[in-house]
C-alpha cells in the first residue's frame, strides 16, 4: 500500500501528464460506482478492511473520490480507479481499460502502465518461452511439456497431445514442465494430467462464494449462456440456489472442508518431474502446483510462483464508462486465514537464478542425479 503523501503525487503527475486530447468521462461516477460494486460484492472485501486499518481507508477513499469529482479525462480517471483497486493487493481485483481504447490508444496505455511500480524483484530472465502448448524430446530419456496457458480453449490441445503422444509419455523416466508465464484460466485444463503426477491421495481445499445480489445477477447471466456445459449449468444453478438462501455469507457447495482425489495406479513411469515456474506463472498455474507438489515424483524448480490464488472465481462488472471493466473474484479459498498464497507465491524445491542460462541442462542434471 502507497503512503499518502507518494499516492498524492503520483495522481497529480498522472492528472497532468495526460489531460490533453484525452477523452471525457463522469469519474465521480465512475469512482462511486466502483466503490458500490466491490463493497458488497468482493469475495475479499471483508478480509482485507477490517478494525485495524478501516479509518485509513475510509480517508483513502474519501481522498480519491474528492478528485475524481475534478477529472473528466479517461485516462486520468482510469489512474484513480486502479489507485483505490491497488490497496487491495490482489491482482484478482482490478479495472481494465476496454481493448478499443487500447487498441486506439496505446501510448497513453504505457504512459499510465508507468504510474504503477511493480514488484520489488530481480529483473526477469531473458528467456525466450514459447506460446505454444507443445511436447519437445529433450534427451532419449527426457521430455518437456510446455503449458503456456490453462485457458479453456488450451485444454484441448494438452488432451490431444497426452492422447497422441500416449506412448512417448509412458516411455520416458524425466519429464519437465514448463509452467513459466503461465497466467491460468481453469483447473479443468490440466486434469488429463494429473494421472501421471499421482503417486498418493491429492488434498485440496474447495472455494466458497460470497452470497450478494450482484453476484447472483452476475452468476444468472453466465446461466443464460446458451453455449454452456451441461455440467457447469447444474453446478451454477446450485450455487445460485444457495447463494440466494444465504445472502451475506459464503458457501460453500461442495459441503466439504477438503477434497480427497485417490486414483487406481501409479504409472511406473515417468519416474521424476520437474515443473519449472517463475513470477508469472498464477492463478490456476498455482492450483496445479499446490496438487503437483503433493506427488513424490515431483520437483518444482525456478522462483516463487505469483502468488494470486486466495480469491477466484473472477467475473466482470459494468461501471458506466465503458472504457472501464471492473474485474473482481467472488470466492475465496478455504486455505484462507492459515495457508495464504497471494503476494507470497509458491516456493521453488529447488531456486534457480534468473540469470541462469540453459535452465533444462541445470534441470535435467539435477533431477537425474535426485534418489
């Protein structure tokens, strides 16, 4: 969270620096409207203002709102909004630009991307990843499964190489998985995975969603859609009737404290992973780490993970401008007070420096070498 004194200046630079041949907006509005969609509808909201830090804030807030009523720039008014969205620390909780404004533009995307330091961490490797879901074989004993992605339209892909390449899989003792830049999307992407990782019973805490109007509204729009799964539209439906009857609280409609996944076999091969993260690699990337981790054939490699899993389940909210989308999550997981991930990430078995070239040769040494 900015000190007072660092966030004032940062809004008067950016008021400023981009107040010509800007756009206009009503950022007043704008501002409460935010404010009212994610009080009440924000999985985190009560966790994240509480006792300790409520009269900051409500000053906080109270400060910002006063100057978006001085804004008409969407630019400008776009730096407020992700200012007040910022003191949540969850990257799950965010405003967007729209792409059209994006795409119109993008000099001004950079200027305002400027305003918002990023994390305190050494600089990223220089690394050149590919953005396709493939299968490489690295040695006669070796492979590497590149997972750029788990958004739905990826799960295809990695179903069709494990079933095309069935035989490779289950002749190869080494296996690396590349997870690095990997921003998530669904769990669902890498189940057809996981019967390769398994060695014990995986354990794995469920969500549970915040019961508000909006979120129900939210939910009953997704229902709507007519190229939905059958399967997703009865577990929306249950969630929605439950929501409906327990509104300002969470539920949870697994009913359960923890899931127990336990398969038939474990495949004698492969014998050793390496899953290989960085910084980028969250979200549902992190939901596989948490599951992978619990194999004994597993090792994870690289620098902490991202750290944005507590809160999930994002849906996008309107705000009047529609140049502006509220994007917030409206579960959080049941690993939350004792075992936090967000900010903190998931730490590597085995740290590899940023700076370290030829990773896979380090990788494969070490993880032939490991008993």
């Amino acid at each position: 969270m900015y000190p007072m004194k660092k966030l004032i200046v940062i809004i008067f630079i950016s008021f400023f620096s981009f107040i010509s041949n800007a756009q206009e907006c009503n950022c007043k509005l704008n501002f409460e409207a935010l404010v009212n969609q994610v009080k009440p509808n924000y999985a985190g909201f009560n966790d994240k203002v509480n006792a300790k830090n409520l009269t900051y804030f409500n000053d906080f807030t109270s400060k910002l709102q006063n100057r978006a009523a001085n804004v008409k720039a969407i630019d400008s008014c776009y730096v407020i909004l992700k200012t007040w969205t910022n003191f949540f620390k969850d990257r799950h909780l965010r405003v967007q630009l729209g792409w059209r404004y994006r795409e119109k533009f993008p000099e001004k995307v950079k200027e305002i991307n400027k305003q918002f330091p990023k994390r305190n961490l050494p600089p990223a490797a220089p690394d050149k990843l590919t953005e396709e879901t493939n299968i490489t074989i690295l040695e006669n004993d070796a492979l590497l499964f590149r997972l750029p992605s788990f958004e739905w339209s990826e799960k295809k892909k990695i179903d069709s190489l494990i079933t095309n390449y069935k035989s490779t899989l289950k002749d190869k003792p080494y296996w690396v998985i590349d997870l690095r830049g990997n921003a998530g999307g669904t769990d669902y992407a890498y189940d057809s995975l996981l019967p390769y990782l398994y060695t014990n019973p995986i354990k794995a805490k469920p969500d549970e969603y915040w019961a508000s109007d909006g979120n129900i509204n939210i939910l009953k729009e997704n229902l709507s859609d007519t190229n939905l799964p059958e399967g997703n539209k009865q577990f929306l439906s249950s969630v929605i009737k439950l929501m409906e009857n327990n509104k300002g609280k969470f539920v949870n409609p697994s009913g359960k404290d923890f899931f127990l996944t336990t398969l038939d076999s474990v495949y004698t091969y492969p014998k050793k992973i390496a899953i290989l993260i960085d910084r980028n690699s969250e979200s549902s990337a992190e939901s596989f780490l948490l599951n992978a981790k619990q194999s004994k054939k597993v090792i994870l490699f690289g620098e902490n993970s991202a750290g944005v899993l507590d809160y999930a389940n994002t849906q996008y909210f309107d705000l009047p401008q529609p140049d502006f989308k509220l994007v917030a999550a409206i579960s959080r997981s049941k690993r939350l007070p004792l075992y936090p991930i967000d900010n903190i990430g998931i730490a590597p078995d085995v740290k590899i420096p940023n700076d370290t070239p030829d990773k896979l040769k380090v990788i494969l040494k070490k993880l032939k070498s490991k008993k």
